[in-house]
C-alpha cells in the first residue's frame, strides 16, 4: 500500500488563511512538535506545550534580532527603522530589559486607571451604534463602523492624542500589520511596514514634545516623564507609544469582530445569551478560547532542548499556535463546540508567564460592553453574508470587513 503524504502546514495555503484550525489539529494529533521547511521553524499545537512555550526561560522573545542580523546589508539597511522601534517594545524583550520596561508600563497603565475606562467605553459603543441606527437603512460594516472604532477611540484617549487622527493612524497601523504578522501574501511588507512606523514615530514624537512643559494626564505625559528622569530613552517612548496604539486596537478589535461571529454563527448559544445576558463574562472568555485574535506566538530558541523526542537547537524559531492550543481535547472537554459558559476556561489567549497581556483587563472590559450594547440595541443583528475573508497573518486572527444586517 502507498505510504500517506507528510502532512505540511502551509500557512500560504488560502484554504489554511481561511481554516488554519483544520490543518493544525491535525498535526497536533499526529506531529505536535512539527518542523516546518516552510517557516524555518518549529510548530507546536498542545496546549501543554504553547503554555511551557510561553513559560520558558531557554526560549527568548526577541525573534526581531536575529532575524535583523541573518539579513544582508541592503536589506538591513531597509529595515533599520523598523527594528529600530519595534526592538523597544516590551513584547519583544527578555529579562532584565523586559522587567524593567514591564515595571514601568505597570505605573502607567494601572488595574484602576483600566476600570476607570469603564463608563466611557459604555458611552462611546452607545454613541457608535446611535450612529448606525440613525442611518435607517438596517446596513453597517461591523469592523469599521464598530468593531475598530472603540478600541481605537479608547487607546488614542488614553494616549491623549485627538480621536480626529483615528484614521490616519489606524492606515499607518495597518501598513505595519503584515511585517508583525507574518503575513505571507505578496506586496513589500518591509517598505510598507517602514514607512508606517516612521510616521507613527514621527507623529509620537511631535505629540512628546508638546507634553514638554505642558504635561497632561495622559499616557504619553507619564512616558515623557520617564524620559525625563532617564528611565526611558526617546526611542522607547515612541516605540511604547505606538505599541499602545497597535496592540491597544488591533486585538480588541478582533476580539469584538470573532465574538459577535461565534455568537452568530451558533444560534443557541445566541439565545441562550439573550435569555441572560449576564453570562457576558464567561461568553468573552470562550469568544478568548474558540477564535481568538492570536493565532500564534513566535519566540526563538536560546539553548538546545528536548520535546516530545524531537530536538529543538539553539536559534530555532518557534511557532506556538494559541488557537490550536485553546482547541486541544485534552484540556478542554467538546473542544469544538462554543460554550459561553464553559468552565474552566484555561485558554492561553493572553498569554502565560512574564508576558501575560498587560491589556487584557481593557480588552475584556472592551470586549463584554461591545457586545452587551451591540445585541441590546439590535438583537435581531444578522451577517449580511455567511463568508468573511480572513486576514493574511499568522499571528494575528481577525477579518478586515463583515457586513451586517440590524434585523
């Protein structure tokens, strides 16, 4: 008898773009620690894993500077600026860098400054849909009339920057979007990538230095304080700054946009949300579990070990796949089905460890009052269309656009 084709995850495949999941429980049912000539990298599908991935101090998270030094001089040279900000990012740093940027992020962005949000995320998501109501056509574009803006609202009030700049800066965010998401579709991600951060760091640094003198009670009035008292350079106050605004917005937005999705898409669930609608709590966390906005971590290898037989040596970069691991059966009971009351919820969405998600108290929040308000106000709301097109990243998992219907 013929012997069975390897199994290969292609993560240019656009079936795997639209179903990375089918694909990867597949391997984490028959190769958990698969190699991938494709990425040059290790990918692991257990939740075991992904979660020791997260916790392990052999592996580091600075995947940006090998990768910068593994280039050629013409093209380091392209990619000097990005590198040169998004090295500053905490996301992107090992012990001692990491704690002591993650210390100070921490007096910045308190528990009590994220439920102070609280009213104001309520007001903005009623002033969103009042909006949409008010048209009287029974049409929106969930992402961008909904979705993006009250995430991004949220992050540019406390950054302190005006809500008029929303879209400029939102484009600038997205030309960034497919260098940081691995993205593998064609266009010059690098130059886009570029250009976009250098006006962000641009635009960040003009607002800094506004501050100077002129302080404010905002989150980049504290940076520049920092910076003041040299515990930060300038390149970290930008490189933060646009770190506030990029994950601030992008993974909130796909939060809500994946949320309201899985509740459609599973009409008893739908009911059974409207039928109590105080189980928004556990229903974000499932929303985390089922079609989370991260697909996957990457980190890379910085001494030799040893995981289920297999050897991953130093330099290896490693793709931990969160989604795959929030779906493994042997951590979570009817894995595949959509419970918004499941209990325990032990996803890895936010991620484990010294890197747990410094916002995930302001997606949360963001995440149950979006969806309580939006349901509330239309509980007849429909998609205007049973397909949606996946955005081209593996690291992040959202789409661009989904048309709906109020009902």
């Amino acid at each position: 008898m013929p012997t069975a084709a390897p199994l290969v995850f292609d993560p240019r495949d656009p079936d795997v773009i639209q179903r990375p999941l089918e694909t990867l429980l597949r391997l984490q049912a028959e190769d958990p620690v698969h190699w991938s000539p494709l990425l040059k990298g290790w990918v692991l599908t257990r939740h075991d894993d992904v979660k020791a991935v997260q916790m392990n101090g052999g592996i580091s998270s600075d995947r940006l500077t090998p990768f910068f030094e593994s280039q050629q001089g013409g093209e380091q040279s392209r990619l000097s600026d990005l590198i040169r900000y998004l090295n500053t990012w905490v996301v992107f740093k090992d012990p001692p860098d990491h704690t002591r940027l993650r210390g100070l992020l921490n007096k910045v962005v308190t528990p009590s400054v994220m439920r102070g949000l609280e009213d104001g995320i309520a007001e903005l998501a009623d002033s969103l849909l009042d909006r949409i109501a008010a048209r009287g056509d029974g049409q929106f574009e969930c992402i961008s009339e909904f979705a993006n803006p009250l995430p991004a609202s949220v992050i540019m009030d406390l950054l302190g920057v005006p809500r008029a700049d929303m879209d400029l800066l939102r484009d600038w965010s997205m030309q960034l979007q497919p260098f940081l998401g691995n993205a593998t579709g064609g266009g010059d991600k690098y130059e886009t990538g570029r250009a976009g951060i250098v006006a962000m760091a641009d635009y960040f640094r003009d607002a800094a230095k506004d501050r100077l003198g002129q302080p404010r009670e905002d989150v980049i009035s504290h940076f520049v304080m920092l910076q003041q008292t040299s515990q930060i350079t300038e390149d970290e106050l930008i490189g933060s700054c646009i770190l506030f605004l990029f994950a601030g917005h992008e993974t909130t937005t796909n939060l809500i946009g994946n949320g309201i999705r899985a509740l459609l898409q599973n009409p008893d669930q739908k009911a059974r949300f409207l039928a109590d609608p105080s189980l928004i709590a556990s229903a974000v966390e499932e929303m985390l579990r089922f079609e989370g906005p991260t697909g996957a971590v990457v980190r890379v290898v910085k001494a030799p070990f040893e995981l289920r037989g297999k050897t991953l040596n130093q330099g290896d970069r490693v793709f931990a796949m969160v989604n795959a691991a929030n779906h493994d059966p042997e951590v979570f009971e009817a894995a595949a089905r959509f419970d918004i009351g499941r209990t325990p919820n032990r996803h890895l969405t936010f991620n484990h460890g010294i890197h747990f998600c410094l916002g995930a108290p302001l997606a949360r929040a963001e995440g149950r009052i979006a969806i309580s308000r939006l349901f509330t106000r239309f509980p007849n709301v429909a998609m205007a269309s049973d397909t949606v097109e996946y955005m081209d990243t593996l690291t992040m998992r959202g789409v661009r656009e989904m048309p709906m219907v109020t009902g």
